[in-house]
C-alpha cells in the first residue's frame, strides 16, 4: 500500500518486501514493519520473534538489494554490508508497526531484528497496535522532529504521557515551536489533558484522543493550538466540553459517544465539514455552494455511531486518518436508530447556540 505522510518523498517510492513467500506459519506469531527513507525507498517485511536473527540477515540483504542498480535479489552467500544497514536506519524517516497476529506484548531493544535507538531522523512514527513496544524501546525511537506520532492502544495514562513528552520536548527552548503537526492518542487511558503539554505544538493540525478516559478538556485547547483543523474527542467521558471555538480553524469536530449535558456554542465553526455529537455523526458530501447564488439542500451523509463492536460495520474516513467507527444506518429508521436520534435532537435543542448547517442538512434529510 502507499505509505504518506510528513517526511516521505513526493516521487514513488522503491519497495521492496522481504515477507516470507509461501509460509504457512507467517500468521501464527507475526510482526509487521514498514521502515522509509524518504527518497530512496521502503522495506516492508514480516518477522516472528522467534527468529530475530534470521529476520535481521534478510533485512540486511533487502536494504543491500534496495541501494543496489539491479532488482536481482542478492545470494545468501554474498556479504553483508552492515555499514549500510546503519546507514539505511540513520536515515529513516518512517517507521511503522502492526501486530498481524496474537503474539507477546511490548517488544523490548533486544527483541527487535534491528537496531531501533539509532532511528534519528524519524518523521512519522505509527504504533498501529495496542501494546507494541515497551517503555525504553520506546523512549529510544522518539524525537522533537517527528512531524506525525500515532501511539494508539499503548495503555497510556495521564502521567505517562506527561513523562514522555517531558523527555521529548522539555528541552525545547521556552517559546519554540515542535515540529509535531498530527498526534493520534486513541484508544489509550488518558483521564485528563493538561494545557502545558500542547504549548509546544502550536503547528498540529490533528488531534486525536479518542476512546480515552477524559472527563475534561482545557477551555482554551484550540487557543493553544490556533492551527488545529480536525479534533477528535470521540468514545470518552465528557459531559460539559467548555471549548471556546472563537477564531478556530476547524474543519472536522467529533464529539460523539460522550454523555454530554452540554453543547459550546457551534456558530463559530464556519469551516466544519464534519461532526458528531451523541450518537450521530454528519459530514457534507460536496463543498457547500453560495447561498446568494443557489437554493437548495446541502448534500450531507448521516451515520448512528454507535460503541466499538468488530462485528459492526464500521464508518471510515481515511483522508484525514480518523478512526473507524461502528454505526447504524440512519435511513431507514430502525427502532435502534430512532432511540438514538432521539437522544442526539434532545441535547442539540436545548439550546439554539446548537444550530449549524450542518444539523440543519441532517435535519432536512431527515425531513425529505
């Protein structure tokens, strides 16, 4: 699959994959890792932990195969240059791992068939599964110059998470600004938010906390973050969100599946394209026309999101990376559906600070 991101090179990339071909056992206890240098090329490759050292002979061989003129895999008799497998790692600028089956938990330095703590040009780094590396492997990998972070499923808490990004960035002089433009936190047990942790990141463009534990946020996040455009706060604890959406950018706010009591007022949010509150969640399918110029509906689609079910059929919005989502088709209403919608209209009329064309395109869906 394509690999994109802060750091990649623009021009297609040279892949090459050193998955065992052929191997019935390739799913029976496997990682997955994708490591980039930005315009050279992409190894791709499986590996089981119970054969370290033989994934690191075929990741040697692969990145000699990636820097030489010719496509011919080398023999296994040929040397191994380990020079530029250190190279290779030195100048990576992605990295990314997935757990493709249930194996152990928190890889640690020594269980990895490469060297993971000379990784220091790093520009994305993406934990695709929960649980993957443990605290000092994980310590190694970071940087102040990784653009896109995603440590989904970690099991960070509060502290944690405050601890790790001390060691980061609490060397950045006071005032600087972090390269840091895309954090996804989901499915973590993060409880609180403390506005000192995202001083720094005046850049980032997407936040995602989802399926957390916050029961708060700070009043003036998206002051802090003046150059937010998508906030997900989806699957948490929130009751009372007292976010001030004055002068914000934002384009994508996700609410839904919290017990809120309380909406800010939305009027300020001019660019929202998408949002979710309570159950439901609306995105416009086409930008909206002039309304000087054409009368006529917006064009949106509608979802009834519901809690984290495998089995469910799952909303997905891969343009901006959000999370995927089970959800209830809206129409044609269900007594489920129903239920749900009813909840999601009561909190949005409580108050007409509520009203946005994007509520309104739901409701003359609704309507029509």
């Amino acid at each position: 699959r394509g690999i994109t991101g802060a750091g990649t090179s623009k021009a297609k990339p040279r892949i090459v994959d050193c998955s065992p071909a052929g191997d019935k056992k390739v799913r029976e206890d496997t990682w997955r890792t994708v490591i980039e240098v930005g315009g050279v090329g992409l190894i791709r490759f499986d590996w089981r932990p119970s054969e370290v050292e033989s994934a690191r002979s075929a990741l040697k061989r692969r990145v000699m195969e990636l820097f030489s003129n010719s496509s011919t895999p080398k023999t296994e008799e040929e040397e191994v240059d380990d020079v530029k497998l250190q190279l290779f790692l030195e100048a990576a600028t992605y990295l990314e791992m997935t757990r493709i089956a249930n194996n152990e938990k928190y890889l640690e330095i020594a269980n990895l068939p490469f060297d993971i703590t000379i990784l220091r040009s790093l520009k994305v780094l993406r934990l695709l599964s929960d649980e993957v590396l443990g605290d000092q492997a994980l310590e190694s990998v970071l940087n102040a110059e990784i653009e896109e972070l995603e440590l989904s499923g970690q099991k960070l808490s509060s502290a944690r998470l405050g601890e790790l990004f001390g060691k980061i960035y609490g060397a950045l002089a006071a005032g600087s600004i972090s390269a840091l433009r895309v954090l996804k936190l989901r499915r973590n047990q993060i409880q609180s938010l403390q506005s000192s942790l995202m001083l720094p990141h005046k850049s980032l463009i997407e936040l995602d906390l989802s399926d957390n534990r916050l029961t708060e946020i700070p009043s003036n996040l998206l002051q802090i973050l003046p150059s937010l455009e998508v906030l997900n706060l989806e699957g948490n604890r929130l009751a009372v969100p007292s976010l001030d959406f004055r002068d914000c950018k934002l384009h994508k706010l996700l609410l839904g599946l919290n017990p809120l009591d309380y909406l800010p007022t939305l009027a300020p949010l001019t660019r929202l394209t998408e949002l979710s509150v309570h159950s439901l969640r609306v995105c416009f399918e086409a930008p909206r026309g002039d309304a000087l110029r054409v009368f006529e509906a917006t064009k949106v689609r509608a979802y009834i999101l519901k809690p984290t079910n495998p089995s469910s059929p799952t909303v997905d919005t891969p343009a901006t990376g959000s999370p995927r989502k089970p959800y209830l088709q809206l129409l044609p209403a269900t007594k489920e559906s129903r239920a749900e919608l009813r909840s999601t209209l009561g909190l949005l009329f409580k108050s007409s600070a509520s009203v946005h064309p994007l509520v309104s395109a739901a409701l003359a869906l609704l309507a029509s």
